[in-house]
C-alpha cells in the first residue's frame, strides 16, 4: 500500500476529512469599514436561507473593553458575498457586545419571524468588574424586518443576573454577588419542538464573589423566556468552577446540553452539562475528553433530526496549545460520540491562528463557519458539505 492510501486510510478510520483547508471569504477585515479590529463571530439564517453574521467592531483597537460595537452583514447567496457594513448597536464611548443572535419562529404576532439580538455592555475591563468595581448588563433589541431595523434596546439585566449592586438587590431580594457576566458569545437558540417548544434560550457564564485563582469564580448558567421575551427567568447555575464562554443545543425529549470553555486549563478539553427540562437544572455534568480545547470559545448547533435524535455540529480550535486547528465535528448520537471531523483551518506557524467562531446550517447538507482567521486580522466564512 502507498503512503497516501495508508494515510487514507487513517484519516478515515479517524473520521477527519482530508480536506484540511477549505476556501473562505473575508466578512470583516480589522482596518476598514471604520473598525480597528474585529472580534467575537455570531450567525443566524433567517427562515428565507439569508445569513447575517454580527461581530464586535472595536473602534480604536483589539482590546476587549473600550468604544465596541455591534456591527452585521448580510448574505444571499450562501456566503459567497456580503453586504457593506451596518451598526447595530453602538453605546458610545463603551462597550456593546458578545451578539447572541436568534429568530423566533412561533410567535403568532409576528408569523414570518423576529430576530432578537441579546447583548452587553459594561462601563469598566472585565478583570475589574470581577473585582466588583464596576458592572455588566444584560440588553436585546428585536427586527421583524429580517435585520434591516431595529427596535429600542430593552434592558433586563434584574431578571438575568445576580449584580454586586446594594440598591438593586435590597430592591429584588437579591442574594447572590456575581460579577462579570458574558452572553455566550455566538447565536442563542429557540426549542422548536416538545413541552418547550417555542422557549428561547441563551447560554451564559459569570463570575461570583471576589476573584479566585485559576479563575475558579467563573461558572456557567442560561436564562430563557416562554413568552416571547416579555419576561426571563435563570437557569440554575452549573456547579462547576471555571465554567465560561457556553453554547447550547435543543436535544430530543425537551432535553438541552451546554458545550462550555473551561478557564481553569486544569484540563485542556471542554464542559458539557445536559437538562431535563429545558435548560433549567441540570442533571449530568463533566468533561468531554473528546473535544480538546486551548482554553478558547467553542461553537455548538442543531443540524438536524435522525431516528428522532438529534444531530449536532460543534467547531472550536481543536489544540490544547494554541488557538489553532479549527475543527468541525459531528455527532448522530447527542453528542455520545464525534465520529466525523473536518478539519477546517490551519496554520502551523501562527499562533492563534484560528480562533472563535459559530456555525449555522445550511440546507440540509452543509454548514456554514464564521470564524476568526489568520491572528484575528479578518473574520471569514467557510462552507462545508458534512454529507
């Protein structure tokens, strides 16, 4: 046997595709469109199969905290072009970010859909506010026009976090202390079948009490509406420390899982926790050792229904070094096992080379990866057929 049917072969037998590379198209570019840098990749496709890809645009530089806004293109044809860029939400001199998009599609008021945009700001850098000097709040805004406007932002940081604030705890019987808090970041969900049918839900992570090293204060919870985001309630929090940047998919039986970062890096893989009922507790939690991970965010969809389980997607940078080895992966069995992978992009020079990123279906037999590319100098989208 010649080397490459042999290393066909292994390939195969590992479930990756020899397709290491797959062409990509620059979305948003750090240096133009008036932006610095561009960071933090969401994506949805509306029910007419448009994408819109949402990003961080930071205005003056790279750096996580400072005048960052919400920004969003849009694509008909698949991602092979997109539309100049449009600000989406932009709170000044501050901070707006980690875009955690979703449409709602049972809500009989708007029958062709409406895409609400979860968000925060925050008035001081995260390592700050994790020392309670300062504050994350909780935001969303709402289009019935598939993204072309926008409604007046909404804010209900009380009913999804628990803030080091005297006044607003005395005024809500609050108990806890938590800290920094981050939406995901990457697209939200709506259950669309069951006893939860219609529910939206968004992962998220904060931090609670004073700092703890190894960032042990950091832990992962969700919040979810039944009623079409007029009211949100909390998940219960996921009793593991360094529980960070989380996504979640809809499972069969009105079940949920959470894919999340572990900051810790006391072990290079990634959290998974499954619900029972919708999202709200949680019943089984630990690592899986089968998705290695540099200590990065990771992304985590629904691609489709097979023998009445569900099929799952989950990309992330597939290293337990450096932000590199964009992988796709997918499981026909809730996520049990991963046995195809499709490695998506490489750079064995470049540390960080490929880094955060969210993915959406595309039809029935490709998904579509928004991902940051090349040392986060562009955001690019790549197309890939996992059938």
């Amino acid at each position: 046997m010649n080397k490459r049917k042999l290393l066909t072969g292994l390939f195969i037998l590992l479930g990756f595709s020899l397709s290491a590379q797959y062409k990509t198209v620059p979305v948003f570019t750090s240096g133009t469109e008036g932006y610095q840098s561009f960071r933090i990749p969401a994506m949805i496709s509306l029910p007419d199969g448009e994408l819109l890809a949402f990003a961080e645009g930071r205005v003056h530089n790279s750096g996580d905290f400072g005048d960052i806004n919400i920004v969003m293109k849009r694509s008909k044809d698949h991602g092979a072009t997109w539309t100049p860029l449009a600000d989406v939400v932009d709170n000044d001199v501050l901070q707006a970010g980690n875009p955690a998009p979703v449409v709602d599609l049972t809500d009989p008021a708007f029958p062709g859909g409406r895409i609400f945009l979860f968000y925060n700001t925050g008035n001081n850098h995260e390592g700050e506010v994790r020392k309670g000097k300062g504050l994350r709040e909780v935001w969303y805004k709402t289009s019935v026009d598939g993204g072309l406007t926008w409604s007046e932002a909404v804010n209900i940081t009380t009913q999804v976090h628990r803030p080091n604030q005297p006044a607003v705890n005395a005024a809500y019987n609050f108990k806890e202390d938590w800290r920094s808090y981050a939406n995901t970041p990457g697209h939200a969900l709506q259950f669309s079948k069951g006893k939860y049918r219609g529910r939206l839900y968004v992962a998220a992570n904060h931090s609670q009490g004073n700092p703890v090293p190894h960032f042990k204060d950091y832990f992962v919870h969700g919040y979810y509406s039944d009623d079409h985001g007029k009211t949100f309630h909390l998940s219960q929090t996921l009793p593991v420390e360094g529980g960070n940047e989380c996504m979640a998919v809809e499972l069969s039986d009105g079940r949920l899982m959470l894919n999340a970062r572990n900051q810790q890096g006391n072990e290079k893989v990634r959290i998974v926790a499954t619900s029972k009922d919708g999202g709200a507790t949680w019943d089984q939690y630990g690592y899986d050792r089968q998705l290695p991970d540099p200590v990065c965010q990771g992304s985590f969809v629904n691609i489709g229904w097979k023998k009445r389980k569900a099929v799952l997607a989950f990309c992330n940078a597939a290293d337990t070094v450096q932000r590199n080895n964009l992988t796709l992966r997918i499981s026909t069995d809730e996520g049990k096992t991963w046995k195809q992978s499709f490695l998506i992009a490489k750079s064995p020079n470049n540390k960080d080379y490929a880094a955060y990123s969210d993915i959406v279906p595309v039809g029935r037999r490709q998904i579509g990866i928004l991902f940051e590319k090349d040392g986060y100098k562009e955001i690019a989208f790549a197309l890939v057929n996992w059938k």
